[in-house]
C-alpha cells in the first residue's frame, strides 16, 4: 500500500480502538485490519486504484465512533425500542397528576402560612413546573441506565392479555356530555344571578347577593372564564371518545384554576358578603367551620376528578414494555 493509505487505515483503526475497552484493542485492531485489507483488495483486483480503494472502503464502514460502539455492544441512543414505549406510557402519567398535585399542595400551604393570592398561585405554578422538570429528568435516567446495564428490572413484557378491551364506539356519551354542560352553564348562571336576585333579604327588605360583590373585580369574571373552559374540555373530551393523557393534564389545571381561588378566598374569609352573613344570622365560628369545610373540599375535589380521569386514561392504555420478556 502507498504511505497515503496506510496512514488512512492508521487514523481510521486508532480513532475506532479508543473508544474499545482496551482489554479488547488489540483482537478488535486485527480483526479491524484484516477486513479493511481484505475490502480493498476486492475493489482493487476489480481495478480499482489503490488509493481510492482505500478511501471508498474507510468511506464504506462510515464512522469510526459508530464501528466502535458496535463492536463494545454500546448503544447510542439514550433509551432505545426496548423500553421507549414503557418509559414514554409512564412519563405521561406521571407527568398527568404529580406535577399538579404538587401545586395544588404548594398553593394551600403558601394560602395557610402567607394569605396572599398571588404569591399562592405563583408558588403553586413555580413548583408544578419544578416538579415536572424533576420526574422528566429521573425518569429518563432510570430507564437510560436500564438500557446500559445488563439487568433484567421485572417490567412486564407484550402479551396478548395486554391488550385494552376494544372500545365501544365512545366511552363518552352524548347524554353525560351534555348534562355535563348545562350543569356548568346552571352553575355559571347561578353565579352571576346570586348578585341580582336572591333568597335573602336585608333590613331594607332588598336582596342580598351570597358572595362578596367585590370579587366582581377580578375573582369572579376570573372564576366563569374557567367555567367556560370546563365547557370546552367537556366537548373535547366528547370528541376525542374517552379519556387520555392529555385530556387528563389539561383537566388538572382547569380544575387547579378554579379549585385554588375558591379555597384561598374561603380561607381568607372573603367569599362570602359581610351582608349575607349578618342577614342569615351567622356566627363567627360556623362562618369559620364552613370557609374550612370549602376549602377541603375544593383540594379534595381537584385529587378526586384528577384521580378519576387518571384511572380511566390508565385503562385505556395499559403501562406494558413494548416487546415480549427478554430471556437472559
């Protein structure tokens, strides 16, 4: 060979060599050779040059980096067909109900220890995002040492019996959508007439609103906005035919929207209109136990939905590897 090829196949042997475990360079390096050796000389005993021999053959294995982790069975994905489909099913669950309970959990502290609003709103946002940037990191690096590690971890494999029960056409009916949404255009109507017509009367013999007129500031425009949003997650969630994973996310943070302020305003004591509670005669004490009682309430309600969607959206979607069981 002429000096130019020799220091081709030098350069193209070192640079796949040290990426090898070195206890195996030197069968790697000989095998390596021979075959370069042995590709050339076929293309030159078809007349090709030897020099462009060489070249076309380096050129034909491609890049020494990915010879090499071919030779040391290294793979060069960070999680590969093996686990994907179990890691991606899990990651989107996870990521479906943690990040907001966290939030919703965050929130009520911060309203209990420091009742202001927007700071609970934003601590509850800051470490939902937090919180979700934590189980997308420690997930992927799980499942990335499972795929570099020679350990069987137990996930159950691809059977038949994995399968999901063929659905029907819709799980989502028609009739519960709609029941769905005139209860919440019901509820929306009863929040907006409570401030015009109402069962109470003050001393003046006019009607008393229930909530505090004050939250028409800002809380309660704030609040039927997230109504209105129910609404189109119940249409989407029609269209769609059943529950998902991403119907599941966006449900948790309808629900945290409007869930969060109830309870900070009810914590806070200022859900109810001061006239309204003098007018029904209500005591300091049983105002207190009912603010408490909305703001568990609000929080159980946020976990109970959140937990209900889950539970469907997981029997849609069986969490299974993608493969059969790999024998070892």
């Amino acid at each position: 060979m002429t000096t130019q090829t020799t220091t081709l196949t030098d350069r193209y042997v070192h640079a796949v060599l040290r990426s090898v475990p070195e206890e195996r360079r030197d069968d790697i390096g000989r095998e390596l050779r021979a075959s370069i050796a042995d590709m050339v000389e076929a293309r030159t005993d078809a007349g090709e040059p030897e020099a462009d021999a060489e070249r076309g053959v380096l050129t034909e294995l491609g890049d020494p980096g990915l010879l090499a982790a071919q030779y040391a069975d290294r793979p060069l994905h960070l999680i590969g067909p093996r686990y994907f489909l179990t890691y991606w099913r899990l990651l989107l669950r996870l990521l479906a109900w943690i990040p907001a309970t966290v939030a919703v959990v965050v929130a009520a502290v911060s309203l209990i220890t420091e009742p202001d609003a927007a700071s609970a709103i934003g601590d509850g946002i800051a470490a939902g995002i937090e919180t979700a940037l934590h189980v997308a990191f420690w997930t992927t690096l799980v499942f990335a040492i499972l795929e570099r590690v020679d350990v069987d971890p137990g996930l159950p494999g691809w059977t038949v019996d994995s399968l999901p029960e063929a659905p029907r056409e819709r799980d989502v009916s028609l009739v519960d959508t709609m029941a769905s949404i005139v209860f919440i255009a019901f509820f929306i109507m009863v929040l907006i007439g409570q401030n015009f017509r109402s069962w109470v009367q003050g001393p003046d013999g006019d009607d008393v609103a229930v909530l505090d007129p004050e939250l028409w500031s800002g809380w309660l425009p704030f609040l039927i906005g997230v109504l209105v949003l129910n609404i189109a997650l119940e249409v989407w969630r029609y269209r769609v035919g059943r529950w998902t994973w991403p119907l599941v996310g966006a449900m948790a943070v309808v629900s945290a929207a409007f869930a969060l302020p109830v309870a900070w305003l009810a914590w806070d004591e200022s859900l109810f209109n001061p006239a309204f509670v003098d007018a029904v005669g209500m005591s300091s004490q049983v105002l207190e136990y009912v603010n408490l009682g909305i703001v568990v309430g609000a929080l159980v309600t946020i976990v109970a939905e959140v937990g209900d969607a889950a539970w469907k959206a997981h029997k849609a979607t069986p969490l299974t590897s993608g493969t059969a069981p790999i024998a070892r």
